[in-house]
C-alpha cells in the first residue's frame, strides 16, 4: 500500500501531503466515504465542523492505530471560551484526547483571541500543531504581530487557477505549510484543455495531474469525494512524477479565479 509523502511542520509534526476531506458530506455520506479512504490507504484526515462524530465512530471501529492517523480539525473563529468549547466538543465526539492539527477557520471576529485558544490547546497537550484557514498575508502578519505565534499551516483557496504566489511566498519566509482546500477548483478544473492533454500524456485521469502538481509543489491537498471511485482514484498519485516543462506548463494556468 502506497504511503503518501509528508511535509515537517514548524513544531516537528508531520502531516500528510495527502489529507482525506470530509467537507459538505451528509453524516452517512462521511462515514461511507471515510471507511473506502481508510481501506484505500489515506491515513490523513481533515474534518470540518459537524462532521467528527461521525469521523469518530469510523476512527473507534478502524483497525488502525492511532499513531498511524493524523486528524485535522477546524475551530471558527469565534471567541476565546466559545473556541474552547467548540475545540473540546470536536475532541470528544471524535472520541480523542489529542488531534494533530487543528485550525483557526476564518478572519472575522477575535480571531485573536481563538488563536489564544487554540495555542492553550496545544500547550495542553490536545493538539499536537495549531494553523489557521482562509487567511491572507495581511491577516497573517496581524495574527503573527498581536500573538508572537506563527501558525504551522495556513489552508485555503489553491488550485492551477490560482497559484497563490505572494501567499505561498511568505509562508515560505515564514515556515508556513501550505495546504489546498479546493485542489481541484471543485472539479472544475478537470476539464482544462491542459489538464485533459497531461492527462492523456500521463495515462492518468486529470484529478491525479492536478494533485500531483500540489504534491510536487510542496502543498498539501486536501481531496474531498463521496464517491468510491474517486477516492481511490485520487489515491492514486504516487507512481508518477510530471515532469519540469509539464510543472511550467500548469503553471501557466494561473488567472485568479476563484471557486
């Protein structure tokens, strides 16, 4: 069984460079579709709020164990007493004393003060890295100057479409892993001329081209699917390399368009 490759992050965690994702899945659908990605080999799992009693009951009845998992969740920003609720709630209806990353989702509100939160969390030992979702390098720089703290991965908006360049940059400068949340555009970048050509090149379907680049891009993907097919097929990406002109090629996709 292929083991997916991983990046360090800034605490020493590692976090698979392929996350399973369960986002806007149906309770039945999540646990469906989590029970094929831990049959298939995804060892990486990033939940979302609504989603981790579900995700928990799959992890309770898995025979896998727990040092081989690494669980992600998310915690909106919200509030330093309301974050901690909430972070303790998706702990305990993932039936887990300790997740490995979870998220400070969304730049509204005291995201300060969830941020606090989520650092006692770790500190606590209930989380072994913090990051944040959807944040900007203005938010970053906010975040980084009012904490001290530097999240470990900040997750957003990334695909052939929008490469994120000034973003990727700075938490490049800052340790910051980057990872997708809609590596795929939400399938819509699977029928791209250039996606379909490299596809055909590569006898791979155009979801493995696209997940390969994040891969080759040092980006985590998080790859989300109801469907079995898919899921397995997304799995699928570590046989094969693109090669450099193949990367520059994909690279001239990017036209900031968003999802």
């Amino acid at each position: 069984m292929a083991v997916p490759p991983s990046l360090a992050l800034s605490l020493g965690v590692r976090i698979p460079q392929l996350l399973f994702g369960v986002a806007g899945l149906s309770p039945a659908e999540t646990g469906r579709a989590l029970r094929i990605a831990l049959d298939t080999g995804y060892r990486g799992i990033a939940t979302a709020p609504g989603t981790e009693a579900a995700v928990g009951a799959v992890l309770a009845a898995a025979e896998v164990p727990r040092e081989e998992l690494f669980v992600a969740v998310q915690v909106p920003a919200q509030g330093y007493d309301t974050a901690r609720r909430a972070a303790d709630r998706a702990l305990e209806e993932l039936q887990l004393e300790q997740v490995d990353l979870c998220l400070l989702d969304g730049t509204k509100g005291a995201f300060a003060d969830t941020w606090r939160a989520l650092s006692r969390l770790r500190t606590d030992g209930r989380a072994r890295a913090v990051g944040v979702a959807g944040f900007g390098v203005s938010e970053l720089r906010r975040l980084i100057d009012a904490t001290g703290s530097v999240p470990a991965v900040n997750q957003v908006e990334l695909h052939p479409w929008l490469q994120q360049v000034p973003l990727r940059a700075f938490h490049a400068e800052r340790g910051i892993v980057t990872a997708a949340a809609s590596p795929a555009a939400n399938a819509a970048l699977l029928s791209d001329e250039t996606v379909t050509g490299l596809a055909a090149k590569y006898g791979k379907t155009p979801a493995q081209i696209v997940l390969r680049w994040h891969l080759q891009n040092d980006t985590v993907a998080v790859a989300a699917s109801a469907t079995t097919t898919r899921i397995r097929e997304n799995f699928g990406i570590f046989d094969f390399e693109l090669a450099d002109d193949d990367l520059d090629v994909v690279a001239e996709l990017d036209n900031g368009t968003r999802v």
